[in-house]
C-alpha cells in the first residue's frame, strides 16, 4: 500500500490544526525533558546532557530557547578553553 500523506499547504483543511498540534507535542516533549534535566541536578543522571536536549526541543518552536542553548554552548566552550589552557 503506497498512501502518501497529503500536502498539508495553507489551503488544506487540517493545515491550522496540524501547525497547533505539532506545537503543543513539541512544546509537551521539550518541557518534559527539560524538567527532567532539572531534575538531575539533584538526582543521578546527566543533568548537562538533558538539560541541553530540552532546550533543543523547545528551539524548533521557540525563539527564547535558541538563545538560551546558545548561551550555554558559549559558556561550554569558555570551560573547555580554561580547562585546557590549565592542563600541562
């Protein structure tokens, strides 16, 4: 069976209620694994790899989310630089 999902362009029917349903599962996911990043500051786990993951998931909708995890990579690489300038 070869059934191909119809183009969903601004004249089809379900194109206002896709766009909004693939927001609120975006949104859902990266809030979900954003707060379990956050969580693992205090409990075990890789906190800095979740955290970061979150904040990409929140990115493909969210402005503010790009800029934070930007923001972060920056600060990343400022610590790996002073790391390795400290090692002999």
């Amino acid at each position: 069976m070869n059934w191909n999902w119809p183009d969903l362009d601004r004249d089809h029917p379900l194109h206002l209620p896709y766009k909004w349903m693939k927001r609120v599962v975006i949104t859902l996911t990266g809030c979900t694994v954003l707060a379990v990043g956050i969580a693992m500051t205090v409990l075990p786990g890789p906190a800095f790899i979740v955290i970061p993951a979150g904040l990409a998931i929140l990115g493909l909708e969210f402005a503010w989310a790009r800029h934070t995890l930007q923001a972060i990579k920056k600060r990343g690489a400022i610590l790996v630089e002073a790391a390795r300038s400290k090692l002999p």
